[in-house]
C-alpha cells in the first residue's frame, strides 16, 4: 500500500500498474526496463509537461486532424499505464488503437487487445496481416487497415526501427519519447518530450480544443528539431537549478 502522501506517490502508483500488469501478461520485463529509463529523464524534467512538450502535443493534435487515416499504435506499457486515455483519444479522433509490440505472442496481443476493449475502445486491430518493408523485428507485424495503410502514426514508448521504417513508407510519425537525444526522437516529425501519462491525456484536450482553421498555422509554425533542442534546453535549466541546492 503507497501511502498518498508520499512525495513520490504518483511515480510510485503507476509502478505498481506496471508491476500489476506484468503479472498478468500485458507488460513483459524488458518493459519494465524501459520505464525507468524514462522515469529517470522525466525526473530531470521536473515530472511536468515543459512549453515544449505542450508544442509539440499541440501539432500533434494537429496533425493527427488533419490526417486522412490516423492510427494510434499500442505497445504494452501504454496499454498498462494510460487505456482509458488511449481509448479517448481513439473516440475524439474515430482512429483505430492498434497492438503492435516488439516481443511480441498471439496471447499478449490479444490480451492488450481485450484491455483497451474492456475500457470502451470499439476498434482494435491485434491480428495483424502485411509485414512493413525494412524492418525485420516483430514489430514489422500491422494491420493492412492500420498502420500498413495509415498516412500519420502515433506511436507512444517507441523504438527507433520502425520510426525508421515508417518514414521510409512516406508517412508521417507522431512519438512520445522522454529522452529527446534518441533516435525515435531525431527521426520522428514531432516528437513529444513527455510522460505518456500525461501527453496523451494533454493530446485529446488539443484534438476537442483545435478548429479546423487552426490546424495549417499550428503545423506551420511547429518545428521538430528547434522543440528538441528547447527540450533538453529545459533539462539543462533544472540541472543547473538542482545544482543550486546541493
């Protein structure tokens, strides 16, 4: 039992989800790996979404609007932390939620699938059909009426292949990533420098804020590689100030 009034108690909450969920066969070790790897960038962030990251959530709602076939891709972790933010996300935008995950079992997928199902999602594609060009790990395993056939991908605790890959097929990719030195970071067209616990949450309050008459100034004024530099800008600045209390 976390007590709520521990400093850490959010950090700690969504741990336990993890663990919780590992047990059960949504998340698998190595996922557990990576999210300390990203709660140690979200510490030196302040645990908050910076100006930057609100940017860039902005021209992802953006784009995610003004795509013809958006699709948002699922791996284990975001299924874990943030299914009903997935789940609402999908509704505002009438974009499927699709289960792709790097290792990857018919029992997990379908579990995930049966998760975001259980929170209200209506479309969910787990079984998939086509295999991505230039990817040879299993996430080159979509949907022929998902991600094979979408014109912007958001992919939330992404690794950089099939970023790569997705580029490469000519679409466009939205990524949430905590560190803004990776590769998924360089490579993706906007990259949100963010906790998923809170950008996807922050992304469906810009899809239901944003007008239509918006969305090409927004995407206009938005740029990947000046948000990224700001970005670690602001990890600089908390690095100095931590400085200050020792």
């Amino acid at each position: 039992m976390i007590p709520p009034d521990h400093p850490r108690y959010i950090s700690l909450l969504y741990r336990e989800r993890l663990v919780e969920k590992y047990k059960e066969g949504i998340v698998v070790i190595q996922g557990l790996i990576a999210h300390g790897r990203g709660e140690a960038f979200d510490y030196i962030l302040g645990e908050r979404t910076i100006p930057p990251a609100e940017r860039a959530e902005k021209a992802a709602a953006a784009l995610l609007l003004s795509a013809k076939r958006p699709v948002i891709s699922v791996n284990g972790n975001a299924a874990a932390l943030v299914p009903r933010e997935l789940v609402e996300l999908s509704k505002a935008l009438n974009a499927p939620l699709e289960v792709n995950l790097f290792y990857r079992s018919e029992e997990r997928a379908k579990k995930i699938a049966e998760l975001l199902k259980a929170h209200g999602a209506e479309r969910v594609l787990w079984r998939p059909d086509y295999e991505l060009e230039g990817l040879s790990s299993e996430r080159r395993k979509v949907s022929r009426e998902g991600i094979a056939s979408a014109d912007v991908v958001l992919v939330a605790l992404e690794d950089g292949d099939r970023t790569e890959a997705l580029k490469k097929l000519g679409k466009k990719v939205i990524a949430i990533d905590l560190n803004p030195l990776s590769r998924t970071a360089r490579m993706a067209d906007i990259t949100i420098v963010d906790n998923v616990i809170r950008a996807i949450p922050n992304i469906s309050k810009f899809v239901k804020q944003t007008k239509k008459e918006e969305i090409e100034e927004i995407l206009k004024n938005f740029n990947n590689r000046r948000n990224l530099i700001e970005s670690v800008k602001w990890i600089r600045k908390w690095l100095d100030n931590a400085l200050d209390l020792l």
